[in-house]
C-alpha cells in the first residue's frame, strides 16, 4: 500500500499564518509597552512610583484620571463590546463562534493602555493577547479555514501575547495547549510554537535579551530540606489562589451593584488604588518592579511589608479590574504568588537558617500561578523561562503541581473555567467529549430532505419510495413544518393492496421522530439516534419537535466531524449510491467530494458558460435541484445544464481548490455528500 509522506499543504498554511500571527503580535505588542512604558514614565517620572514615592495629590490624581480617561475611552463600544484577553477569547475557542471586531479591539486595548500607565493594578499580556487574538481572527474570517484551525489560530494569537509579554515562548505555548485549547496533539503544538517563537524574536529586537527576572546569584535549591519545604508551600499556594480568585469575584459583583456610569465606576476604580499607593506603591502597575523588589538582591523587603503587599495586593487589582479596566491579572497574581513566597522564605530562613527569600519568591510565584490557573506545566516552565536558572526546577516543579492539586481539591475550577462554567459553558470535558460539544448541527446537517405532504396519496408515497430509493421519508405540513416521517417497513404491507392507495394519506402512516435544532452540539443530538432505526435526525428550527424542516444530520457526518476534530484528518472515503447499492470509494488525500450551494453568481447560467473545471481546479458531478417542499431531484450536468435558484451541487476537486472555490463565492462551511 502508498504511504503518503510530508506534510499537509492545509498544514504548511497553518504554519504560515501563524508566523503572520506572531509577526504582528510581537511588534504591535513591543509597541504598547513602548507606549505604556513612555506614558508611565511622563506621569510619574522615569523611575516611577516604587523607587520614588509621589507626593499625597499625585498619588491620588494619576489613578483616578488615567482610570476615568480609560472609562471614557470604552465608552465608544459600550454598545458592542466585544471579547478581551485571554478569559473571553478562551470563550470564542470553547463556543466555536464569533469573531474579535478590529476596530473595537483597538479601542479596548487604548484603555488597557490608559489604565496600565496610571498605576491600575493589571497586566500588559491582557492587551498582548488581545493584539495576537485579533489579528488570528480576522485570518481565520479572511482565509478559509475548519474550526479546528481557527481554533488553533486564536490560540496563536494568546501565546505570541503571551510569548511577547514574558520572554517565554515554550511557556506561551504549552499554556494554550494546557488551558485554552486542552489540546497536546503535535499538529496543534506546531504552530503554537511557531507563533510562540516569532513574537519573542520580535520583541528581542526592541527590549533586552536577558530573562525577564534575571537574579545574578545562584538559585539552586536541591538540599532535601528546601525542596521539601517547597512542597509545603504549594499545598499552601491552593487557598490562596482560590482566595485570589474569589477576591476578584467579589469586586466584580461589589461594582456592578453600584449604578453609576462606566466612566465613573473606573474613576472610584483607580481611586482606591491611588489612596493604597500612599502608602504602599508596590501595588501599583502590573508589578514587574514590585517582584524585583521582593526578590532581588539589591533590596531585602522586610516581612510585614510582604504580608501587607499580599493583602493589599489583592484589593488594588480586585478594585481595578472589577471596576471595568480591561488587562490581565496574570501578572499581579504572580506578584502575590511573590510576596506569599518570600514571606514563606524568611520564615523558613528563621527557622532553619539562610537567606532563601529569592528562591522561595520566585518558587511562590509558580505555586500561585499554578493554582490560580490549574496549569502545573505552564507555571513551571514560565518561571524557569523568566529566570533562566536550572537550579530552581526540583522546587518549581513540587510547588507547582501540588499548588494546582490542593486547588482542584478545594474548587475544581480555576480563574478561566470558573467564568466559562457561569456563562453556561461545559469545561469538565477530555478532546473527544469537547470536540462534541463545541461541533454544533448547522456545522455539519445536510441540506437536503426527502420530504412529502401530509395529505400525499399513498400511491404517490409509494411512487416518491422508488423514485428516491430512502429507507424513510420525512412528513411536512403545507407550510413545510415537519409532522413525523414514514418509514418503507410502513407502507410494505399496502404494496398489493390496490384498493388503499387512493383512500389512505402520508398522515395515516406517519410516526414520531426525535429531532435536532441547528444551535445544538453533537453531545446533545447523538443519544438521540439511540433506538432509532434510521441512521438521520430531521433538523428543524427552534420551535420544537414540529418546526420547519431544514435538513438533516447522519451518524456519517458526526463520525466524519470527530474525525477531523480529535484526529485533525478529513474522512478520504466517498460514498457512491448506484442503482440502490452503496460503495466506498478510496479517494487521494487531498481530494474531496463535497455538496456545495451553487453561487449567486452561477444561477441562470450554464455550465459550459462558466469554464468551471479550467479555472477552479473542481468538477461538477451531480447537480441537485428542489422544489417548494423541499423535495430533492438529483441531474446529472450536460454542458447546457442551467444552475436554478435554490439548488446544490455535488463537485469534485482538491480540497484547496474547493476551499478557495467557497471563500471567492462567500460559500458556508461544505459538507460531505452521498452521490
């Protein structure tokens, strides 16, 4: 048997636009912390507000401005904001659908920057992702693609944010793979890496080369006795991630009870912020500055300034960020993981002697994050990215997978589930089970219906059985709405009754039949098809088991579906009804046969008019026209054959060319067909 080698053309363009996406991630990405960097600086002074304490007005003037100018600024988009960073484009992957609007991306993320560059108590990855999301959603809209793929392209998008944010690339990568996409097959890793890698080197170009945290001192902890006490720290990192958590929550919903325009909550927002920052300047910003304090080795923070900063912390990044500021709270949770750790170290060093605060602050940083997130492999690899330093691997390692077990033993959702089980979504899935549940009837349902009228004579039944050669007929009334359907076991015993034929209708023979609706998953559809003899589900709208018929869903169309969802392969294998008897057929790779709506273009006009086979690379097979009740009848294409309106096509081409044929003519995702 040929074996097929190299890689997938769909695969080469996948890596492509990847690149595209970390490409333009890193450099818009670079360019905001520029911006962001510039405007702090103009603000508060070059040093900013740790190293130089502002005076009593500044400290309480520059957050509540800069917040209400960021208010004002989403004030644009109030109508229609849409997704922003990380929890809501983790949404968009887990939906399936929707897009990120560019223009009111780049409103959102202006007042990201406005909040950023006066103190708000957020992170830079926030509009870093956004950045690398938007430009991964209008690639996945512009050039066509299967959901997987553009799935897999807005998870480009966040790890080149991500990547650009923390000068960690692999970091990026597998946090996608482990909490956006829940993916680890290697055609998904590929270009997370490719998009993760571009947007570093990127930025590498404007910013120095040296880790994010680079400490000058030996980290090493591989004593048993600072390994174990590692391990105790992440178990205690559990309870507090979940009351970082929880903290956020709770200033969300504080703010949202008070009814008071957007502009003005930030505004109270920032206030607060401003009135910590008096005394405790740490808290401001993002917190780059504060976790080289805390665990640098030019300063020694004293433990009641770490135990403050752990509680006010919390409050200054609840407050701005539940007052509507949009930005990332995956840094300042890394501040607090900081501040917990080194507060844990110097009681440790009482204790047993030493001076481990740096170690164990930056080893509670990933304990933090890993319980914050549940995403053990992502914290390890993100602190070990950022510093640079093997030593720290054994504790980061214990720390973060025990951080993320004590968590999941208290609430099994992390900061990003949490949100999208509140919002409906189900996220206690493995990949078959999400493939399913993110894979939805219109995604997949055929068009076309067997269909009769109710008030059909059974001899026309009978007839319309030999005439289509299905097992079943589907039942609508005179306005197309479904009634039930008529299986050919049914109408066998009146075959030789001559005399029933005129006085019996489709509606004496009818039965119940389960339906399926267009916005319902494959999860919910497919036990339906238990105990039912026919292999299809007729699709009607929403307006329950007897709405307008619109097509139908096959067992084959959801195995081919998971097919390419779990495996990430297309189905090879084309079906061929001749004469009453079905065969498959083995087709090459790249070629598909797929039954698509002939084009606006296309109707009125011949075949031969349009030289379909020399410029599109496809062949027509089968043309399929229907009539008011969407009762199909199947032609085959002469050169004078004349494309009406309302019907399909059956082609045969590669699957490029097809997908190229359908995104010039603005045709829908396509679907396999029986010809």
């Amino acid at each position: 048997m040929q074996t097929t080698r190299g890689i997938p053309l769909r695969s080469v363009w996948l890596y492509v636009q990847a690149a595209v996406i970390g490409l333009f991630g890193g450099l818009l990405g670079a360019g905001f912390r520029k911006g962001t960097d510039q405007l702090q600086a103009l603000v508060m002074g070059p040093q900013g507000p740790v190293d130089v304490r502002l005076p009593l007005w500044q400290c309480v003037l520059i957050p509540t401005v800069g917040a209400a100018l960021a208010g004002i600024t989403l004030q644009l988009v109030r109508e229609r904001r849409g997704p922003f960073g990380i929890g809501d484009v983790l949404e968009l992957v887990a939906a399936r659908r929707g897009r990120i609007r560019p223009l009111d991306s780049l409103v959102q993320i202006l007042s990201s920057g406005c909040s950023i560059a006066s103190g708000g108590s957020i992170g830079r990855e926030g509009a870093n992702s956004q950045f690398g999301a938007t430009i991964g959603s209008l690639l996945a809209h512009l050039i066509p693609n299967s959901p997987r793929s553009r799935s897999v392209l807005l998870g480009c998008g966040i790890a080149a944010g991500m990547a650009c944010a923390y000068k960690a690339p692999i970091a990026a990568a597998i946090f996608v793979m482990e909490v956006v996409l829940g993916n680890f097959a290697i055609d998904v890793l590929a270009p997370l890496i490719v998009s993760s890698v571009v947007s570093t080197l990127v930025m590498l170009q404007f910013f120095e080369r040296s880790p994010l945290y680079e400490m000058g001192v030996d980290l090493a902890m591989t004593e048993w006795p600072l390994v174990l006490s590692a391990s105790l720290l992440g178990a205690c990192c559990g309870p507090g991630g979940l009351l970082f958590r929880y903290t956020l929550t709770a200033g969300r919903t504080l703010f949202e009870r008070v009814r008071i325009t957007l502009p003005l909550r930030m505004a109270i927002g920032g206030l607060i912020v401003g009135l910590i920052g008096i005394q405790y300047p740490e808290t401001w910003g993002n917190g780059q500055n504060t976790i080289e304090a805390i665990a640098g080795t030019t300063a020694d923070p004293s433990l009641s300034l770490m135990v403050a900063l752990l509680f006010w912390k919390l409050v200054a990044t609840s407050s701005t960020a539940g007052s509507g500021a949009l930005g990332g709270v995956f840094t300042p949770n890394l501040v607090v993981g900081a501040a917990f750790g080194g507060a844990f170290g110097q009681l440790v060093d009482h204790l047993a002697g030493g001076d481990h605060r740096t170690q164990f602050a930056l080893v509670g940083m990933a304990g933090m994050c890993a319980a914050t997130t549940h995403a053990p492999i992502t914290a390890m690899l993100l602190i070990f990215e950022m510093t640079g330093d093997y030593g720290l691997i054994l504790p980061l390692m214990l720390c973060s997978i025990l951080g993320s077990m004590s968590a999941r033993l208290l609430d099994r959702d992390s900061i990003y589930t949490a949100r999208l089980r509140a919002r409906g979504h189900d996220v206690d899935a493995g990949l078959e089970a999400l493939a399913m549940k993110t894979t939805y009837v219109r995604d997949v349902m055929r068009h076309g219906t067997a269909a009769v009228r109710d008030t059909t004579p059974l001899d026309e039944v009978l007839e319309r059985f030999r005439a289509t050669r299905h097992d079943a007929l589907y039942v609508v009334d005179g306005s197309g709405h479904l009634t039930g359907y008529i299986e050919i076991h049914d109408v066998k015993q009146f075959l030789h009754e001559q005399n029933l034929g005129p006085v019996l209708i489709a509606a004496d023979c009818t039965r119940h039949t389960p339906v399926a609706h267009p916005d319902e998953s494959l999860a919910t559809v497919v036990p339906r098809f238990e105990g039912q003899e026919s292999d299809e589900l007729p699709v009607v709208d929403s307006d329950g088991e007897h709405g307008l018929l619109l097509g139908r869903l096959t067992r084959k169309d959801v195995v081919a579906s998971l097919s390419e969802e779990v495996l990430g392969t297309r189905s090879m294998r084309a079906k061929l009804d001749t004469g009453g008897r079905t065969r498959a057929v083995e087709l090459p790779p790249e070629a598909a046969i797929v039954r698509l709506p002939v084009p606006d273009a296309f109707r009125g006009r011949s075949l031969d008019s349009l030289e379909l086979p020399a410029n599109d690379g496809i062949s027509v097979l089968v043309v399929i026209e229907r009539d008011a009740l969407g009762v199909e009848t199947r032609r085959l294409p002469r050169g004078t054959t004349v494309f009406q309106k309302d019907s399909d096509m059956v082609v045969i081409g590669e699957r490029d060319a097809i997908e190229a044929f359908r995104g010039l003519h603005g045709i829908e995702e396509a679907s396999p067909e029986r010809a």
